[in-house]
C-alpha cells in the first residue's frame, strides 16, 4: 500500500532558482484529492516565471581558488528592487555535499549580516521556533547526488539594494584518476555582470585539464577562456548579457553545472609533502605499480523490490562488470531474497569459460520474495573463510564482498544491530565489504555502518536511466589494488595532530591524503616513510623534503587562498572523526564527537555537529537555522507532494526523468506487499483507465491510499521523485504527429523531377503515401560536385566496422538492425586522448580512465579536453571535433526512419589508410557515366568493387529536426 499525505496550504512565489529572487504572492487552500493536487502543481509551475522590474540580479560573481586540491569558493550576488514595494529576494545557491559553509554575510544598506555559526545545542531555541511556526529551519536541503541548496529570502525596499556572500570550502577527493570541482550556474534571468573565476595552483603540476558544461552552447564559447602552465590554470567564464539570452527570447540559457577535472603529476615514490604556514600535507598515489589479484564475492538482491528496472539494470551492470575481471582474479556470485543462492559450490577462475557461464546466470536472475541479507552475507564470508583454510586463496590476494541491496532486512535476521554484528565476527577483519544502496528505501546507516566495520565503505546508488553505470564506475574504483596495510610513518619531534595515518587498501586512481602540524621546533628536513604490501612482498617507499622550501611555494602566488593547509587538515580530521563515530562505542562516541565539534566551531564549518544562524534586520523573523543533511536523513518511505517545488528535477549533474515503472520500483517494497506491477494474474490491479484514487480517501488524516502505482497517473502525466523531500511535476504532451510539407504527399524515394520517371503527380492510392525517409548514413564525398551518398544497410550480422583510420587515432563500430532499419548503437573510439564514446537511442555515455559519464540526448554539453571537444546541442546533434581530426556526428533521429544517425565533416583530414565499410568510400571512389537511357542511375566503384547508385529524394537530417529533402546517390550495401 502506498501512502500519499496530501500537502499542507501551497504557496504560489514566482521561483528564480539560483542565486536569484523569488516574489510572495498569493496561497490557495488545501488540495482534496490527487487531481486536485495534480493541477495546483500545474498552476504553480504555470506562474513560475521571473517578473520583470522586480528583484533584479545585477552582479553574479563566483571565485574559486584550488590550492594543493583544497577548494575555497565565494560566491556573491548583487540584487535591487526594481519595484515601488517591498519585495522578497531569495539567495539560493547549489553546492557539493562534500563541501562546508564556512561563512554567510547580507549586507543590507551598508550594515552587515552576518551568519553565525554554532553548537546545535546553542541554536536550537531558534531551530525550535522555526519549527513551531510550522516554517523549514534548515535552510540547507539535499538537492541531488552531488549538490546541497542554501537559501536564504530577505524583505527588499524599494530601489534598495542587497549583497549576499556565500563561502564554502572542500577537499577535493580524486575518484578513478581525476579530481572533479563542481559549481551550479542558475541565475534563471539575465544578469549584467556576471563572472566565474576559477584559479587551480598544484606544485606537483598539472598533467591534465578539462571543462564541461551542460550549459554552454557554441555562441558561448568566446566567453570561456582557459590558460595554463606548469602548476597553475585560470578558467574564466564571463558572458555578454546577448550570449545569455536564448534565442529569440529574453530569458537566460545559463541553467546548469560548470565542471573542471583534473589531474597532477605523480611518480613510483613516496608521494607529494607540501607545506604552508606550520602545517603540512602528504598526498600519496604512486605510479607505476603492478594490481593484486583479488577474490570477489558479488552478493545481490532478487527480492520483489528490486522487479523490473532495478533487477534489470543490476543484470546489466553485472555482465559489463565480469567482463572486466582480470584472469588473475577469482569470483563467486550469490543471489538472495528469502533465501541465498551461490552460483558455483567454489570461488573460480575469471576465465572466459567461467566467466561466459556466469554472464548467463546473471542474465535469468528474476526479482521476488523477501530480503536475507544475514544469510546471504555469512554465505559470502563462508565461501571465502573456506577457500583460505583450504589454500585455494593466491598467496598476496585481496578478498572483496560487494553487497548491493534495495531494502531493509525482511527474512531471517531481521535486527541491523544483530546483523551487523554477525558479519564483523565472521569476517574478523580478513576481507573488505563495500556496500551499494539502491535507491532512497534502502536503509543506508545500516549499510555504512556495516562496511565500515569492515574496512570497506557505503555508496548510494540513485534510481535513473545511468544506475548501471554508476554500478560499473563504483566496480573500477575498487577493481585494481594497488597496495594493503598502508602506514605513514613520520619523526616524532617534527609532527603533532596527525590526521588519520593507516589504511587497509589503496585502490588505483585513488589518492591517500595525510595531513598535521608542524611542531614548533621542527627539524629543516622533514622526512617520511610509506609502509605497504605488494602481491608477494612488503614495500617502503621514503621521501623527505626542506621544509623552508616547501613552505616558499605557497607564500607569495596572490592567486591562491592563504593558510588553506591549517583548513585541509581541519576539514580532513572532521571528515575522519565523523567517520570514526559511526563506528565507536558510546563511551567513545562521546570524545570524538566533542573533539570534531571544537574544531567545526574553531574553524566556522556547517558539519553535521554546528548549525549556522543566519540573522535579518528588525522587523522581520529574527533568525534563521542552516544545518548540514546528512545522508542517513535522505531515507523515505512515502511521497509528501507540497512546498517547496523546483522547475527541474536534477539528479546529480544533469536533468532526469523516472519513468512510471521505476518511479514504482523505486518506492515500493516487499514489506508493502507490492510484488511488481502486475497483480497475481500478470495484469495491473485495478481499473487502469480510471484516474485517482482506488480506495478510499481519508479526509481528515489527508492521506489518499493506493493499491497500484499506475492509478497513480493521470494521462500523460508523470510523478517524479525530485529530491528526498519534494516531488517535481513531470508532464508529457501528445502532440499530434502532423508531417511538415515537405514530408506529405510524396512518395517515399521518389525520384527528382528531371530524372526519366515523372512523378510530379500524386499516385492514385487510397492509403496515404510514405514519407520520405533518412538514411542512417550520409556521405560527403571531398573534391567531387555530385550529390552526396545515402548509404543504405540491408544486410549486417553482427557489430559492424564502420570506419576506422589508424592515422588520424579514431575508429567508429556499430551494430545495425535490419528489420528496424535503424543503428541500436554506435561506438566511436579515440586513441588520443584515449576515449570512448558509445551511444544509444537511451542516452551517450563517455568513458574515459575506467570513468563513465552518461548524457541525455538533446541536453546542450560543451566538453573541452585536450585534443578533442564535445558538443551537443537541444536538437541532439553530438559532434566530437579536433582542429586535425575528422569531425564525428551522431544523432538521435525521431524522424521517419527512427533510430541513430551517423555523419562525418571535414573529411578531407582522412589519411590514405582509412578502411571500413564506410570509410572505403574516401579510398578514392571512381564514378561511371549516367545510365544510356536512366540518367538517375549510375556505377560507382571503390577499391574494384562496384556499387549501383540511384538518384532519389531522401530527408537530410544533418542540420537536425524537421530535417530538408535532398537528392542523393542512394546506394545499398
């Protein structure tokens, strides 16, 4: 059963989401049943646009400076009221989960409001206040995979004018090779000035620079600029107020993330020391080093929760996943929901057998039942306990358990703490579990707490079209140890207060950062040793540094933020004494936590142990509470339609839409007694025709009951989960396929007029004629004035090579359907950079480093790395350009002739070596005449192989949608 509350009063604003403003106006009573619900949404998405002459932005600015991978950012926005009354501007501001606030100020006519922060408890008689007013007193909220909002509104007079200020801070972690710095650029209007400066300093240097954006577009780009050298990189991004406006409108394009990846060189040593005033940092991630096998257990959940996307996108990750086992790995897969199942009575070999095997067990695992996790992960702990008292463990190995699970414990052991406690004891400290949540029902805390105990780590894994990608990229980061039992080791008279200094595992593309004081009467030379194990050996790498030297680097660069190294090590202790909580007794709770909070208040961070009390002028609420989410608060078990509402649903980086069935999948568990969307006999409960509720509605409680997740939606409508505490409205318009003239009343592949077969007339036929058709492939031949080549596939078993040229470093593979007539996908490889872009009608996914990222088609992305750029626009055209490369197109085309598009520019760059069964025909394509008595028909023959070519009309769909008609040389292959 699913519970909806039905919300309290709503409460219309005309929203400008970002750093902008938002006007009170008016708030109807309360919504009696779902349509009810359904069209208040509708009516306030209706009136969230920006009003004119009201709260204006006039000046957005945000400054970033990276020094040594520690990011301090300001973020600044300058507002006036436009208006002849008293309006409401808001300040709202996206920000990474991993990052703290550090200090908020509004200054308003010339005197200053500071934020300050605090202990919980001191500010918690303003926390209760707010609360009894039946207001949010947490002006910080979970908006996504990656981001937190901070907002705060404050009453404007007339023509007055308002400064806010927002800092916060974060180290930056390195994730599978890269460390990634993300900043949110919504302003939702126009603004004068607004600029992004972002100032990356690293003395190791930096080896590797890119941006994205899936904002930018091309008339854009002027207004990013990127300059680098050695150690330092500058990213400014500062449009004109005629590059913010969208095309023939007077809103802004601006409405998205801003990314910079980077990377810093590294060698087989003892890592990077470096120093600035008295403290000290050691980054640790040596090159070069040989993996260690590993012995994997993949324990997975097949309970009724996890029927339909979930189960389907698991069996997908998986398959991708035992692909990519080393042959020197072993593994093992068991499956559970009431009761566990292994695969294989013993861990096997990762050969292609054993591995061809398990594909095909994976791809029948079918969701239902209950959730035994307790017996499932004693299964995986005795598999491995007996293969080492056998000796059937290579000598060196690593042993991983990779749980993933959508729910709460069901059958069996139903008790976390019990559970918990079972598997600490079974490991006893041999193997590393790392645990994956499945979306926002799973019992996160639970989960965390169960890996950390034993030397693993917790990742939520969030419901959307890239979840098995997210499975795939969490698998890289642990795939390839590098190194086990890692211990820092440094002189006891030359360092106090060292951060953590032991790690059980260090993964490849991962980084260990340690850092501490230096004490008063440090010796000159600062030395350091780095303990570990290799596969068969101990390893001991030493470094050591002048510590005059060190600290010279940091002391007169204006471009960086000064006596940041004290805040990483601050940042870094909390981080880690946060941590260590979740594991400690009480009695030990109690020291680490008060330790963590005298150091969060010391050094004014927003941590889950402060909250920030933001003051506002007499007359108006006299105080205000920002309090850090905490990942274990995201869990829910029901929908709460109401305030606030955003305008897009982000899901980490990019807009997302659920569809109904993983929206079902999502929230339902087997505790609920859902089983899917089917009832017992495979048809959906209830009438699926009828709209609103299939129970009964209980008024005074507000709560409406449902038996089935489909009675859910109204036609062409869709609930979406936005974030863990609104929902966003999603709605899908019919619009009646009309084909445009030049697609009507014509026959498909007719030919031009001219040609020896008129058909200027229209065929007597009572059936509506086709229309014209795309091709999948278009061909512009260089250095030749005949019209270009539609290439036709009719036969195509397998993955096609479809062009490659060793020359130019690219290769483009796909596999065709025939009976669809239409690519189901397209893979374009790059040797350098080393990249991979595949794409699908679904979305585009990019793999780089083991790093995947996922792309919706027709959501603008601009991606500047070295030696190739990414762009696409709203129309869906993808192109991957290189100033002496051949420029690759690909398209999703909703056309006739549905299905990916392929198109190629600037092929003039080929090189003489270029093959494939597109690529022959830029091997020099030799024409014959016109045929005597056919002037549409001729030969053309490539590398003495000749091909019949027919002049027809087809739709040209390289400029995008509706596409243009075209005559071209159709030849079938």
């Amino acid at each position: 059963m699913l519970l909806i509350h039905s919300p309290l009063p709503l409460e219309f604003r005309s929203n400008l989401p970002g750093t902008g403003a938002k006007m009170k106006t008016s708030a109807p009573g309360r919504a009696c049943g779902i349509a009810t619900v359904l069209l208040s949404l509708l009516a306030v998405l209706h009136t969230s646009t920006p009003q004119k002459n009201d709260i204006d932005i006039y000046s957005l600015t945000v400054d970033s400076r990276v020094s040594s991978r520690f990011a301090h950012t300001v973020v600044t926005s300058r507002v006036v009221n436009k208006a002849n009354v008293v309006q409401e501007a808001t300040f709202q501001v996206e920000l990474p989960k991993r990052a703290f606030i550090t200090n908020f100020s509004m200054i308003i006519d010339g005197v200053t409001y500071p934020g300050n922060i605090k202990e919980k408890a001191a500010a918690q008689e303003q926390y209760s206040t707010a609360v009894a007013r039946g207001e949010s007193a947490g002006l910080i909220k979970a908006t996504g995979r990656k981001m937190e909002q901070f907002q705060v509104s404050v009453n404007v007079a007339p023509s007055a004018k308002v400064t806010f200020v927002l800092v916060y801070e974060e180290l930056l972690k390195r994730r599978l090779e890269v460390y990634e710095l993300l900043l949110k650029v919504q302003p939702q209007q126009l603004v004068k000035h607004l600029q992004m400066d972002i100032h990356i300093f690293e003395p190791q240097g930096i080896s590797f620079l890119e941006t994205e954006s899936t904002f930018m577009t091309n008339e854009l780009a002027d207004a990013l600029t990127i300059s680098r050298n050695k150690t330092k990189a500058h990213i400014r991004f500062k449009p004109t107020l005629s590059q913010q406006k969208s095309p023939g409108q007077e809103d802004t394009v601006l409405n998205g993330n801003f990314i910079i990846r980077y990377d810093v060189n590294r060698t087989l040593s003892g890592g990077s020391i470096q120093i600035e005033n008295g403290y000290f940092v050691h980054y640790f991630a040596p090159e070069g080093l040989p993996t260690i096998p590993k012995n994997v257990i993949f324990v997975i959940d097949k309970s009724g929760s996890m029927l339909g996307r979930k189960i389907q996108q698991t069996r997908e990750a998986l398959i991708k996943i035992l692909d990519d086992l080393s042959p020197r790995d072993q593994f093992n897969l068991i499956s559970f929901s009431g009761d566990a199942t292994q695969w294989k009575p013993l861990l096997v070999p990762a050969s292609a057998e054993d591995v061809n095997q398990a594909r095909r067990y994976v791809a029948g695992i079918q969701a239902q039942g209950g959730t035994n996790i307790n017996d499932a992960m004693l299964m995986a702990v005795q598999l491995l306990s007996n293969a080492n008292r056998q000796e059937l463990l290579p000598a060196g190995s690593v042993s991983l358990i990779i749980l993933l699970t959508d729910g709460d414990p069901t059958v069996g052991e139903t008790n976390p703490a019990r559970i918990q406690k079972n598997v600490q004891e079974a490991i006893a400290g041999q193997y590393s579990l790392f645990c994956l949540g499945f979306g926002f029902d799973v019992s996160y805390a639970f989960l965390e707490k169960m890996a950390l105990d034993n030397g693993g780590l917790a990742r939520r894994i969030y419901e959307d079209s890239d979840s098995a990608l997210q499975l795939q990229d969490f698998y890289q980061e642990v795939a390839n140890p590098l190194l086990t039992a890692v211990t820092f080791e440094y002189p006891s008279n030359a360092v106090e207060e060292v951060s953590q200094d032991n790690f059980r595992l260090l993964f490849k593309g991962s980084e260990i950062v340690v850092a501490g004081k230096l004490q008063d009467q440090s010796p000159d030379v600062l030395s350091a040793k780095v303990r570990g194990h290799l596969h068969m050996q101990n390893i001991t790498f030493q470094t050591e540094i002048r510590v005059a030297e060190k600290e010279e680097e940091f002391q007169s660069p204006k471009y960086i933020f000064h006596s940041f190294m004290e805040r990483l090590w601050a940042y870094l202790t909390i981080q880690q004494l946060l941590e260590k909580m979740i594991l400690a007794s009480d009695a030990e709770k109690q020291a680490l936590e008060t330790r963590a909070l005298n150091l969060s208040l010391q050094y004014s961070f927003v941590t889950p142990l402060t909250s920030m009390v933001v003051t506002k002028p007499e007359g108006e609420e006299r105080s205000e509470v920002a309090e850090k989410p905490v990942e274990t608060e995201n869990k829910r078990k029901h929908f709460h339609l109401g305030l606030p509402l955003s305008r897009f649903h982000t899901m980490g980086d990019r807009r997302s839409r659920l569809t109904g069935s993983s929206y079902a999948d999502s929230f339902l568990t087997e505790r609920s007694g859902y089983r899917g969307p089917t009832g017992p006999s495979g048809k959906v409960p209830g009438n699926p025709g009828r709209i609103g509720p299939q129970g009964p509605v209980h008024s005074p409680s507000h709560h409406l009951t449902y038996h089935g997740v489909r009675d859910l939606l109204l036609p062409d409508m869709l609930l979406a989960p936005s974030t863990p505490d609104e929902v966003d409205l999603r709605i899908k318009a019919r619009v009646p396929a009309i084909p445009s003239d030049t697609m009507t009343h014509r026959h498909q592949e007719r030919k031009p007029s001219g040609s020896s077969a008129d058909t200027s007339q229209p065929a007597k036929t009572d059936s509506p004629p086709a229309p014209i058709q795309a091709p999948p492939v278009i061909l512009t031949l260089p250095g030749q004035s005949v019209n270009p080549l539609c290439v036709d596939i009719k036969h195509s078993q397998g993955p096609m090579n479809l062009l490659s040229d060793p020359d130019q470093g690219v290769e483009v593979t796909g596999q065709y359907e025939t009976e669809k007539a239409q690519f189901s996908w397209i893979e374009v490889t790059f040797k350098n950079p080393q990249l991979q872009v595949r794409a699908s009608p679904e979305h585009v996914v990019v793999t780089r480093n083991r790093r995947n990222s996922a792309y919706k088609w027709k959501e603008t992305l601009f991606s500047v790395t070295p030696g190739l750029n990414m762009t696409m626009d709203k129309a869906g055209l993808l192109l991957l350009s290189s100033p002496d490369k051949v420029t690759i197109g690909l398209l999703p085309w909703d056309g006739p002739g549905e299905g990916l598009r392929l198109l190629l520019r600037d092929t003039d760059r080929f090189s003489s070596h270029v093959g494939g069964t597109l690529g022959q025909f830029y091997q020099g394509v030799l024409w014959g005449p016109p045929a005597a008595a056919d002037d549409s028909r001729r030969t053309l023959s490539v590398q003495g192989r000749d091909y019949s070519a027919t002049r027809l009309l087809k739709l040209d769909y390289q400029e995008g949608s509706p596409g243009t008609e075209i005559s071209c040389w159709s030849v079938e292959l």
